[in-house]
C-alpha cells in the first residue's frame, strides 16, 4: 500500500515536468508594432467604434474610466 502512495505522489510530481516552453511566438499571434486604436473587426469591440478611429478610441477610455473605473463616482 506504501508503495502504490509513493509511486501516485511520484507520477503526480513528475506531471509537472510536461509543461511546454511559452515563447512570445506561442503565446500571442498578435502584432505588437499596431496602435491599440487600430484595433480589430469582431464581435467585441464597442458598437459605434470603427478601427482606426483615434478620437473615438480616446474619448471610450475616458468615459470608462470616469463611468465604471473611478470609484469616487460610483460611491454615493
């Protein structure tokens, strides 16, 4: 019985050598050189905002941080 506990402890310890290396190339296929308000056309960006458009990009990160991140407003 002994050794069956020691042989699960010794496969659950050996399970984390299988990790996979995470180099930037795996991790994301995003470019990094494109401006964040360049944006991308899915689902998830804001309706209204089309990519490209600075002014517009500006002004929704301004309005979320004073609406929904700046906790001296939302305490009443």
């Amino acid at each position: 019985m002994m050794r069956l506990v020691v042989l699960i402890m010794a496969l659950a310890g050996l399970s984390a050598c299988g990790e996979k290396p995470q180099t930037p190339s795996t991790l994301s296929a995003a470019k990094s050189d494109v401006a964040p308000f360049q944006g991308t056309e899915n689902q998830f960006s804001a309706p209204g905002w089309k990519p490209g458009d600075k002014t517009s990009w500006e002004q929704g990160l301004k309005a979320r941080a004073q609406n929904t991140q700046n906790e001296y407003s939302r305490v009443k």
